[in-house]
C-alpha cells in the first residue's frame, strides 16, 4: 500500500538521509530526492551545491569543520543513462563501477557501512536506468548495514523495481532517534509520487523535522528527452 511521504516524516524526528526514488503519476518523469539530517554541530554545518550535473555537500562554514570525511561527499552524479544517488563517497564507487562496465551490485560488493561506531550508519543508494524508451525505464535501491552490531559484518541488501506511474520507493538511514541510532529495517517503503516537482519537494522539505533538517534535492527526468529540472534547498543560506 503507498503511503504519503509527508505522514512519514512528520512522524519521524530523524530518519537521518533518505533517499526517494519514483515514477511520476502521468508516467512521463523519472522522479528522485535526497535529504539530509544532521544532530551535531558538525553535521549541520553543510550545504548542497550544483556544479553541471552533480550535488555536492559543501561545508557552509569551512572554519567549524571537525571531521569531514562521512560529510562531504558528492550524493549525486550521472554516468551516461544512468543518474546515482548515495549517502555517501560510495557514489564514486558506483560511479567507476559502471564506467568500467561493472553493475551497480558487484560494484557495492567492495563498500560497508559507514564506520561510525556505535551507529554504524547504513550506506543507501540508488540508481535510475534510463533506456530508449521510456517503458526501459528501471530502479534499484540498497543498503548496506552491520550485521552484528560490532561492526565485523555487513549485510547487503538489494530492490529492483519495475516502475508504476504515481509509486516511489523510501529508504533511509535511521529507524528513528535514539542513541545509538537504530538502523532502518524493512524494505523500502512504498509511498506516492505526484507529477509536480515542487509539489513533491516542498511536501517532503516541509515534512522534515525543523531542528534536524539540512538540505534536500530533487529531480524530475523527462524520460522520453533525458532533460531535467530540479529543486535544491538549503537550511543554511
């Protein structure tokens, strides 16, 4: 059963980063968004930018970065067909994976969870595969999770998805606050997508926790020319 994306997140103080992706309710647009959440100083000190194609994170105060590494990546990058979307520098990893002809799968074989002791934050990703024609349109999610809770095993899990007008799938990183924070369980939540892009956007950016909420991106690809409009917000401006 979809669910409204906006009852959610409401619900939910911090699911941490999530990923959204979808087909738009006329069927023409292939629809993504990605947020972020932050409880520390140094987590909310960030900003997405734009540069051609991809997203990056950037710190909005470069003076009060502490430790960049799980922070700054880039969450968004496309390879030919294929537009990326991660939580984190695994976006490189799929990135040359599928350069040098490698499948998004194999490619995560090589990456964990983040090593975050005692979080261990799942790393989520997705990959939107544009074809010729919009019926080739597909997407797959993942996560990858400790498996034991010590951080000496990873689960990888996998969803490949045939696309349905008006359905997206939800992953995100947290169950819900705690500490340590609880990783997410289940499968990738069904929920609904409408056809318009600031719609979509605004429904999820003003559904996320206020204190805890630090920047969203969203992208509608047309899936018939492969152009795209989008929508970028920033807590810190």
């Amino acid at each position: 059963m979809k669910k409204r994306i906006n009852k959610l997140l409401q619900a939910n103080s911090y699911p941490g980063r999530g990923i959204v992706v979808g087909k738009s309710k006329d069927g023409k647009r292939a629809m993504l968004a990605y947020f972020i959440m932050g409880r520390s100083e140094n987590s909310r000190n960030r900003v997405f930018v734009k540069e051609g194609d991809e997203v990056k994170t950037q710190p909005y105060d470069a003076k009060k970065v502490v430790d960049p590494s799980l922070i700054i990546y880039s969450p968004v990058k496309v390879v030919g067909n294929t537009t990326i979307v991660t939580n984190g520098d695994q976006t490189d990893t799929i990135e040359q994976s599928l350069k040098e002809g490698i499948c998004f799968r194999r490619g995560l074989q090589q990456r964990t969870f983040e090593p975050d002791a005692p979080n261990f934050t799942p790393r989520i990703s997705a990959v939107l595969n544009l074809g010729k024609k919009v019926s080739d349109f597909n997407y797959e999610l993942s996560i990858l999770k400790c498996g034991d809770g010590k951080g000496k095993a990873c689960n990888r899990y996998f969803y490949l998805y045939t696309p349905v007008s008006g359905v997206g799938h939800f992953l995100h990183t947290y169950k819900k606050n705690g500490t340590p924070l609880p990783a997410f369980e289940g499968e990738p939540v069904p929920v609904m997508i409408p056809n318009d892009l600031k719609e979509f956007a605004d429904g999820i950016w003003e559904s996320l926790n206020e204190e805890n909420k630090i920047s969203l991106y969203c992208r509608a690809i047309d899936l018939k020319s492969g152009a795209y409009e989008d929508v970028l917000y920033n807590k810190n401006k």
